[in-house]
C-alpha cells in the first residue's frame, strides 16, 4: 500500500493497512475493489468541496464499509449494521477512540441514506460521496479529468453490476425482513422469486387503533 492513485495517496499506517487487510481477506476481489474505488472516489470528492476531514478516518470507512455483504460477517441484522459492528470491533480492539470509532460507525450505518449522511460529520458524508460514485454513478462528472479511468484501471470493476447486484440479492433473500426502509426492498421485489417484505401502509393501517 502507499501508492498513489489519480493524485490521491492510499493511507499504510498500521491501523490502515491492518483494516485493508481485513476487508482484502473477507471481501471478494469484486468486493474489496468496490470498496477501494469508493475510498478514492470519496477523498477526490472531498478535496474538491473543500471538507475539512480526516483521511485515515474516511479511509477506515470506506475500506471496512461492506462487510456486512460478506460471508465472514454477514450477521442477523442490516448489512450496513451488521458492518458497522464489525468495523466498531475491529477498531475498539486496537485501542481508537470513541469518538472516532463512532464516527466509521455512522458512516457505515448510514452509506446507504445519502439524505442523511451528506448532513452528518466530513468523514461520513465523503463516505457517502465515494460509495455514491461507484455505484449509482452520482458526482462521477464532478470528478477530475481523467480521474475516473485511472481509479478503475487501478481498481477494475470486475462485472461489477451483475456481480453486486447478485450479492445483495442474496442478502435480500435470506433476510427480508430487513429491507424494510431499505434499497434492498427494491432489489429483492426485482430479482428474488416470492420475495415479500413488511410494508409501510400495511403496518400503519394495521397499527391498534381505531383512527
């Protein structure tokens, strides 16, 4: 680790190198180059809005943010908690502060809500910034000339579309009930066979009251 990519140099201290280790071994290498794009992605973002963060902070977010889609990690909850959990071991166990720990906490809790991310600490909204990049596409014409290309050439997506999509589908199949409020409602009505989950209408209208 330690080189530099479209201007932006990856973090090697212990810490970071120890979290990119972690994310290399549970991630598949779709996976685990999702989540290096989106680190890139996120810090170019930053720089060019001005945000006062802190890199290896953003770069812990980033680099642990989907382990909740892995095996090693995938837990009862959402994924995004269930990752949020895992990064929150993987660095009180190293001795981080709270306070820094719960902001890699929020960020990865919240990656998938950009409506309250991009309003929450520097390092949660440049999180939500490089994921949003990497997967719908939003702000990559904000990115610099030529940036792009050489993020992917670094990082290649690796049929990424299909391959992530599967993953997700997946997630939405074997816990349903966990899409409520969530993207992978979407995903699981779209690609899973019989998917259902709760619906926001039903639950009120069913709620124990007579108004």
């Amino acid at each position: 680790m330690g080189k530099e990519i479209a201007g932006i140099r990856i973090p090697d201290s212990r810490l970071a190198s120890e979290a990119t280790a972690l994310a290399r071994e549970a991630s598949s290498p779709m996976l685990f180059n999702h989540v290096m794009r989106s680190y890139l992605f996120g810090e170019l973002l930053a720089r060019k809005r001005g945000l006062k963060y802190d890199p290896e902070l953003l770069y812990l977010a980033t680099v642990l943010h989907d382990l909740g889609l892995t095996e090693r990690f995938h837990g009862p909850l959402r994924f995004e908690v269930d990752g949020a959990n895992a990064a929150r071991e993987f660095l009180t166990a190293r001795g981080v502060p709270p306070e820094q720990t719960a902001r890699v906490w929020d960020a990865i809790a919240l990656h998938t809500s950009p409506g309250i991310a991009l309003y929450k600490e520097p390092e949660v909204v440049a999180a939500a910034l490089g994921i949003g990049v990497d997967v719908p596409g939003f702000g990559a014409d904000e990115l610099p000339a030529g940036a792009l290309e050489q993020v992917v050439a670094a990082y290649p997506r690796l049929q990424f579309k299909t391959a992530f999509m599967e993953r997700l589908a997946e997630v939405a199949k074997h816990k349903p009930q966990m899409t409520f409020g969530s993207f992978l409602a979407e995903v699981g009505l779209r690609y899973v066979p019989g998917f259902s989950c709760p619906n926001f209408c039903d639950l009120m209208l069913g709620a124990p009251f007579a108004e």
